[in-house]
C-alpha cells in the first residue's frame, strides 16, 4: 500500500499458488465440519423441539443467544479454555450455523400439510416412515435454503479463525494487514467472496438433483 | 474458577476506567463508529428502497442486494477497505472500518424497508389514493407507518451486525472494543481478552434489546397484537 505500488502484483500471485491453495483448502474444511456438525446438532434439537413443542421455545431463544454474540467475542471466550485450536473455531462456527438451521428444519417440516400427513398415516406409515419419507422430503427446499445461508456465513466467519491461528484465507488477509501489502489483502477477500459465491452454487445443484421434483417449471 | 476472579479483577481495576484506553472511551468510540456507520447506511439507502417499494419497481434489485450483501465476509470487507483508505490518505484505524461496516450495513436496511413498504396491503393504498391523497402523502401517512415495524427490524438485523463488525476494526489499529480483545490475544493477556469479549457481547445484546423496545413502542396502534 505504498505509493506507486499496484494492488495487486500478479507476480507474488504466481509465486504463491501453493500456498493460496493451501489456504483455500482450510477454508474449505473449516466450512464443511461447522455445517455437517452444525446440520447433525440442528436436526437433533429440531428434532427435539417438534416432539416436545415446550422445549422449541428457549432451544430458540439460546441459538438466538449465541448468534447475536459477535464472533470475535465468542472465540475470545473460548481461547482461555480451548487455546488457539481447531475446537475453538469449530465451537464457535458451528454455534453461528444452529439458530438458521434449526429454525428452517421446523418451519419445512411443519409447513408440511396436515392432509398429506393424515393421507400417509391412513395409509398406513409409521410416525418413523412418516418423518423420513413424507415430512423430510417435502420440508427440503426450506432445509436447503438454511443450509445455503448457514453455508456462507461460515465461509465469511471462517475469514474471522485466521485470528485464532487456524489458517484459511483470513491468514492471507491478516498476512496483507500486517505486512502493509495490498496483494495477499486484495486475493485472500476475493478469494472469500468467490469461495461463497461458488458454495452457494454447488448448493443449488446439490438440491437440484435431490429434489428433481423442482425442477419440472 | 480463577479467571473468572481475574475478569473481576480487571474490571475492578480503576485503571482500566480511565483514559484514552479505559473502558468508558472505548465505548464511546464503539458507538460512534458503529452509530456513523448505521447513519450512513440509512441515508445511502432508505430514500431509494422506499421510492422503489412505493412505485412497485426493482424487486429483484433488492432481493440481489440482499444475497450479495450475506456473502461478503466481514473481514473481506475491511480488506477491500484498508487499500481504499489509504490511497485516500485517511490512514488506518477509524475510516477503513467506516467503510467497511457501511456495505455491511446497507443490504438489511435496503431490502427490509423495500419489503417493508412493498408489502402494505395494497386496498389500503388504493383507498387512500381514492380518498384524494397525493403520493407523498400515501408515503408518509400509509405505508411508512404500516411497514415501520419490518423497517426498524432491518434497521436492527443492521445495527446488531455493525457493532459485531466494529470490533475487528482493532485488526486495522482501530480503537473501540475490539481493541481488548485484539490486544488480549496478541499478549495472551486472558482476563483482558475475556473482559472485552464480555464488553462487546453485551453491547450487541444490548443493541439488539433496545431496538426492540423501540419497535415495541413505536408500532402503530392496532398491529401490536400481531407483531
């Protein structure tokens, strides 16, 4: 960022393809463990809230909680317990995933018609095969829409696990940050935007394909 | 638990009330950045979502916002901002976290008061429009009152977001909170590290609880039993 300086040298680009990639690849993992272990934590508490409404309430009201917390500050907590660890950034990604992802499970599943219900249950589906092969099915647009946002918005806090010495592209970020250098600053924040751009799309087929239903306009 | 003691010990420490690094001016200073930014944001965008929510036009502008504005991660943000700020010769610290939390708090606040407004019932403005009022006037009488609560609510969603944000300012040699705990991790300083987590937690809290109150109080009369 001194004068004269472009902001972006392609040179140390093409010197630093490895370690880009190296970055990316972390990225990456980080996103895919919050949201699967995000996904599993939120089915279990969607689960638990639809089986004892009573309970859905404050399961809400403590992920609500826990995403009005700034991310900083809550890897912050952490630190003194869990140190500069993968399991502090994933307590705290996966915290972020569970308000839009339990939310989206009950309202899909109980946006499911109660005639469609009463329909299988005459027909002769146990509660199980009713949840699986009519209530999940019919609730996944809903899901996926959560699934998609929970997605990019740990791929943006993941920029944030730089801090705490867990790699990605925020390393780039802070890299450029700390060095006064525009280049790494400039690839590691483009690279994050193009990184949620690409999952959300990768999403959408996923979906596509696992509701072809959808797709006949 | 011992650091929890620590934590009570710093917080105890007079010190650490005083001065241009004490407690109260770090708030003040998270607040004026954060209060600037909403500010901003507010007039960059709440003439143009209410004149394309009233006219009916520039839906998917809107919408596109919205989902442009949820892939920006906050850092990515700043980083854009930091070259910017420089080659403007604002330095560090103050105005690249400006114009970073800016965009970030622009998408909530556009898309909600466009829908806000968009979403009126439309016999409602038909019967104000037969009635003989002006269109600035079905505006401000009809469909600004009715959409308020939707409108405070992206006004909320944006100000909650602004003063998480706020704190990775301290990243960029800011001040405000972030300051603790930017500081606190770099010299593993943990009761300072922990302090500022508890100070910035509380103030996005209480952000969030205070707009609520606001929109409680503010909601017009006859919608409050259905909020």
């Amino acid at each position: 960022m001194t004068p004269g300086e472009p902001l972006v040298r392609w040179d140390w680009v093409a010197n630093h393809t490895g370690e880009i990639g190296l970055r990316i690849g972390e990225h990456l993992e980080l996103t895919i463990i919050a949201v699967v272990l995000g996904l599993a934590i939120a089915f279990a508490l969607a689960f638990a809230g639809l089986r004892l409404p009573h309970l859905y309430p404050p399961i809400t009201a403590f992920a609500g909680i826990l995403y009005t917390i700034p991310s900083l500050a809550l890897f912050a907590f952490l630190v003194p317990y869990t140190g500069l660890s993968l399991l502090t950034a994933e307590i705290g990604l996966v915290s972020y995933t569970l308000l839009i992802l339990v939310r989206n499970i009950v309202s899909g599943i109980r946006s499911v018609p109660s005639e469609v219900r009463d329909a299988a249950l005459g027909m002769g589906y146990t509660p199980r095969a009713i949840l699986w092969r009519i209530e999940l099915p019919l609730a996944l647009g809903v899901i996926f829409a959560g699934i998609r946002v929970a997605t990019i918005t740990t791929i943006g806090l993941v920029t944030v696990t730089a801090l705490i010495g867990q790699g990605g592209l925020g390393y780039l970020i802070l890299l450029g940050i700390q060095q006064f250098f525009s280049t790494p600053l400039i690839v590691g924040a483009t690279l994050s935007v193009a990184l949620a751009v690409a999952a959300d799309g990768a999403l959408v087929l996923v979906q596509r394909s696992l509701m072809p239903w959808t797709r006949v306009r | 638990m011992t650091l929890l003691g620590d934590v009570a010990g710093w917080f105890a420490d007079p010190a650490h009330w005083q001065g241009t690094h004490g407690i109260p001016t770090r708030i003040v200073e998270h607040l004026e950045l954060s209060g600037l930014a909403v500010a901003v944001a507010i007039v960059l965008s709440v003439p143009l979502a209410l004149y394309l929510g009233h006219v009916g036009r520039g839906g998917f502008v809107a919408i596109n916002v919205a989902n442009i504005g949820r892939a920006l991660p906050s850092l990515a943000l700043l980083a854009f901002a930091l070259p910017i700020a420089i080659a403007l010769g604002l330095g560090l610290g103050f105005w690249p976290t400006l114009f970073a939390l800016v965009p970030l708090a622009i998408p909530p606040i556009l898309t909600s008061t466009f829908v806000a407004v968009r979403e009126v019932d439309r016999d409602v403005v038909d019967a104000a429009r037969g009635m003989g009022l002006r269109e600035s006037q079905i505006l401000r009488a009809i469909e600004i009152p009715l959409g308020l609560p939707l409108i405070l609510d992206g006004m909320r969603t944006a100000s909650v977001n602004v003063v998480a944000t706020a704190t990775l300012g301290a990243i960029v040699a800011g001040g405000a909170l972030g300051r603790f705990i930017v500081d606190g991790l770099a010299l593993q300083d943990y009761p300072q590290l922990v302090a500022g987590a508890l100070l910035v937690a509380l103030l996005a809290v209480a952000t969030e609880v205070s707009f609520a109150a606001f929109a409680r109080a503010t909601a017009p009369a006859g919608m409050t039993a259905n909020p």
